[in-house]
C-alpha cells in the first residue's frame, strides 16, 4: 500500500512539470564543486557557468550584491557549443552587451538571447577593493 502511494505521488510530479518544463534554474561556479561561493573579494576573474538542455530562447540574470568596500566591474556573456567543452572554448555571445557594475548595493542585469548553444556562463572581472556576492540564473523557454 505504501508502495502505491508513493508511486502516486511520484507519478504526480510529473504530471505537474512534465520534461521540457520552463523552470528557472541556479548558474554554479566550475571551480567550486560545491556551488557558488559566496563572495568574491578584491580584483579577480571569476565565471559562473550552466548547461543548457533543449533549444529555445534564453534568459541569463546576473544579481550583484555589494558586501563591503567600493564594488565595480563588468560582466560578459560568454558560450560554448561544445558537449567536451574546456574553459577556453568560450567566445562571448555577439551582440550580447556588457554588463557594468558599480557602487550600489543591489543590481541585477538580463540577457536574452534566442540561440541555441550547449554551455553559457557569466565572465565576472572585479576591479578595485571590495567584496560582492554574485548569483547567476538562467531559464530556457523551450521549442522557441
């Protein structure tokens, strides 16, 4: 009976977010295996990558939250179309603008693009003194 029950309810997961679902879904840091970090601190380059399932138009948030000191930098919209990507076969996306950031405490930027590529991440360069906690999300909208 348990077993029932449980098959139910997972079956009933799937009827609610069926595969191809639109969801909104966290960008991770590849040299962090457990996530993001939490902050970046002084002038450094960091990415913030995800793996993009299916074709469609997508949109990429950057939100930059100012932790301490005079936070500026700029953010670059970068892909890949390789399934056996490295690091450097990123190029930046054409047409994508650069995202500059400065001494406010919150703000947030939006790219949306309509192309297909295999692999996304945000290149993050921070100059001057200061600590920033950067979150990256990304929301594909399948089939078109």
């Amino acid at each position: 009976m348990k077993f029932l029950l449980f098959l139910a309810c997972f079956s009933a997961l799937f009827a609610f977010n069926p595969a191809g679902a639109q969801q909104v879904k966290q960008m991770t840091n590849p040299s962090n295996v457990t996530g993001l970090p939490d902050t970046i601190s002084t002038a450094t380059t960091t990415y913030l990558s995800a793996r993009a399932y299916g074709s469609g138009n997508v949109a990429i948030q950057l939100n930059v939250k100012k932790v301490s000191g005079t936070v500026a930098g700029t953010a670059v919209l970068q892909a890949c179309v390789d399934a056996n990507f490295t690091p450097d076969q990123y190029s930046d996306v054409l047409g994508a603008p650069t995202f500059t950031f400065t001494n406010v405490s919150d703000q947030s930027y939006i790219w949306s693009i309509s192309a297909n590529f295999l692999h996304y991440r945000i290149k993050i360069v921070t100059t001057g003194t200061q600590v920033n906690a950067p979150k990256g999300f990304y929301y594909l909208k399948s089939g078109g």
